[in-house]
C-alpha cells in the first residue's frame, strides 16, 4: 500500500471546439475515458512532465497554459490513491495520426470529442466537460474508483 498519493499532470486541450480525450485500458477492456497526461516524474515540473505524457500518448506538442481543475481518486482496495492537476493546453504542433502508438502501450485511442458526444461517454473526472468548455477552476473531492 502506498503511503503517499501519486501526483499526475493532465491536459485540457480544446481543439476546433473539441476536447481532446483518451481511454488507457488495453485490449478495450474499460469504456472510460479521460484527459491525457500521466504521473509526474521527480525533478521534472508538471508542465514539463505533461507535455512529455502528451508526446507519448498521442504524437502531439503542445503549450501548457494554467491549472483549471484539480481531481483526486482513491481505490481502498490497493491503497492506491492519484491527485491530478488539470492545466489548459493547446496543440503547438502536429495532429493526431491513427497509426501513432504510445511507446509504453498504455493509451490505446484518442479522439477530439464535442460537447454532446461528451453526453454518450463515460468519462472521469465528473467535472470534466464543465471545467473544459468553461472558464472557472474545479476541483472534485476524493471519489472511490469503481469497479
């Protein structure tokens, strides 16, 4: 059990009115998507360590830009507990290419959604397409991973 919650850096990015979304389950395992990014790496900024997260799992640059949403999740079955810091993004270079593959094999689709597609997902955080389309800053308390 860990003794510390794991710190992670995820994107907002809004292209052509569109967020930009990934589901991390191999093999189509979960239908649960949510924002690109990943856990941050000691001596490495979380700007720093979002961008590289963002050119793994989806070939893109981007600019990061400030936090908006702050999420933390808590699974009392392994202990394991994440705090997130959502920053808004923007696409600096490059376009999503279907052939790209994330090295580490863990994001195993990404698409740019609208607001209405976000209607038909399942998605986490909560607050997620809210805090994308909005303007303000969120923040969504420790929830329970359900399995």
């Amino acid at each position: 059990m860990s003794k510390s919650p794991r710190l992670a850096a995820r994107a907002v990015l809004l292209h052509e009115d569109r967020l930009l979304l990934v589901n991390a389950w191999p093999g189509g395992k979960s239908d649960l998507w949510c924002a690109p990014g990943g856990g941050a790496e000691i001596g490495t900024s979380l700007p720093e360590n979002l961008a590289r997260e963002l050119r793994e799992e989806t070939g893109l640059e981007i600019t990061v830009g400030p936090p908006c949403l702050v999420n933390e999740f808590h699974d009392p079955a392994s202990g394991f507990h994440q705090v997130e810091i959502f920053f808004r993004c923007r696409i600096a270079s490059g376009t999503l290419d279907p052939g790209w593959q994330d090295p580490e094999g863990v994001v195993t689709e990404r698409r740019f959604v609208t607001r209405a597609e976000m209607d038909g997902l399942r998605f986490k955080p909560s607050s997620l397409a809210h805090v994308a389309w909005g303007r303000g800053f969120g923040y969504d308390p420790l929830e329970l991973i359900q399995h």
